[in-house]
C-alpha cells in the first residue's frame, strides 16, 4: 500500500544545531507540503513543493529549506535550530491540481524539541 | 492573523449527544475541507465541500457549507468515543496550496 513516512518520530536537539527531517512518500505524488503544529494555531504551512526542483515558501518559512531532487522525498532542513521552533512537524503529499481541494495524505509526524 | 477560528475550541460530552463545531472565518473560501487528527497521527480527510450552501453526510456526521462561503459547520449525531480526535477545518482560496489556510482545531473528547 501507498505510505508517506516521517523520519525520525522524535528529535530533541541544541539550539543553533543544523538539523534535517525526512519525508518519504510512495504515492507518486507531484505535490508535497511541510507543516508544522503548534497548540492554539493549526496546522500552519512551511514549504511546498508541485514537483521535482521546485520549491515555494509558506507562510512561517524563516529558518526553514527545503530541496527536491525526486519525486518521493522533500527533506526539511532547519540550518540553525533555535527554541521557537520547537514543535510537531507534519509532511503530505497530494495529486496534481493546484485547486487546493485535493486529498492531502499527511505522515505521522516528527516532534522535535529544541533546547 | 488567524483567517480561520473553530469553535469550540475543546469540548468533553457523553456518548450518544449531539455536538456541532463551527468554522468561522471573514473571509471568502472557493472550498473547504474538515479533517479529524488522533493523537500521534497526522490528520485523515473526512470531506471536501465546495458549493455555497452545500450540505455533505457523511453517517452520523453532517458538513455543512455556508452561503456565502465564509463558514462551515460539522454536526454530529449521537457521538461515540471513536469520535474523539481533533477535528480541523482547511479552506483553499483560489491561488493554489499558497492559499490553503488551516483552522485552529477543535479537540473532542466523547466519554463512554
């Protein structure tokens, strides 16, 4: 069966530290997102990308990038860690349209702390 | 600035009420989505609603779109403790995934 998995499903690091998350998904989606959750605000977006190479910025992209070299992974890369962005990370993937009214098939998340 | 509040924000009732969770926002939405999230889980799509007005079932659950694409609800009828979860609304403004906005959830707990 199709998947999109999280990797690792817990991080706690140092602040100032570079750390990568991973996602992974064998639907065959073009379409992949990073979010993260925090209490008190949903689910709020940090990248996306619409396919192989191309990357877009959410709205809470600072201190956040992203690289797409394939179709099934988009890794998540804070270059410098820092407490504010301690928080629950979720990647999904979606077919095609840009309609935004797609099926978004989300990953189980990463929850990473920042000390 | 949050486009979209969920009211309430946490409800606890017992099993076999009735509960509806609203999704509010000023602005205008081309869709819009609920989702329902268990914990240590990412969020599962439940329905997507796009005509003004429109009303989805979905067995004990009732989504409904406002007329003039501005708002939502989620009724449930007789609720059952599977129905715990955190249940959030998403709506897409035309303009691709940029203009996907996610509400600010609605967390249920349904006592046996």
């Amino acid at each position: 069966d199709a998947e999109i998995t999280q990797s690792p499903r817990h991080k706690i690091t140092e602040t100032g530290r570079q750390v990568t998350l991973a996602c992974h998904q064998t639907w065959n989606h073009n379409n992949m997102f990073w979010y993260r959750q925090d209490l008190g605000h949903g689910l709020r977006l940090i990248h996306y990308s619409y396919g192989v190479q191309d990357t877009n910025k959410g709205e809470v992209s600072d201190g956040y990038s992203v690289s797409r070299s394939n179709t099934e992974d988009l890794p998540l890369t804070l270059e410098s860690a820092a407490s504010s962005q301690t928080s629950v990370y979720f990647c999904a993937s979606s077919e095609s349209s840009l309609a935004g009214t797609d099926t978004q098939y989300f990953g189980p998340g990463t929850r990473l702390t920042v000390l | 600035t949050q486009l979209l509040e969920q009211s309430p924000q946490f409800l606890s009732i017992q099993e076999g009420e009735n509960l509806t969770v609203y999704c509010n926002s000023s602005s205008v939405f081309s869709s819009l989505q609920w989702y329902r999230q268990e914990p240590g889980e990412g969020p599962v799509l439940l329905v997507t609603v796009v005509t003004g007005g429109e009303v989805k079932k979905l067995k004990r659950l009732t989504f409904q779109f406002g007329d003039a694409r501005k708002d939502s609800s989620l009724h449930i009828t007789a609720a059952q403790p599977g129905d715990t979860g955190l249940y959030l609304c998403a709506g897409a403004r035309s303009g691709g995934y940029q203009k996907v906005t996610f509400g600010t959830g609605t967390k249920l707990q349904v006592i046996p």
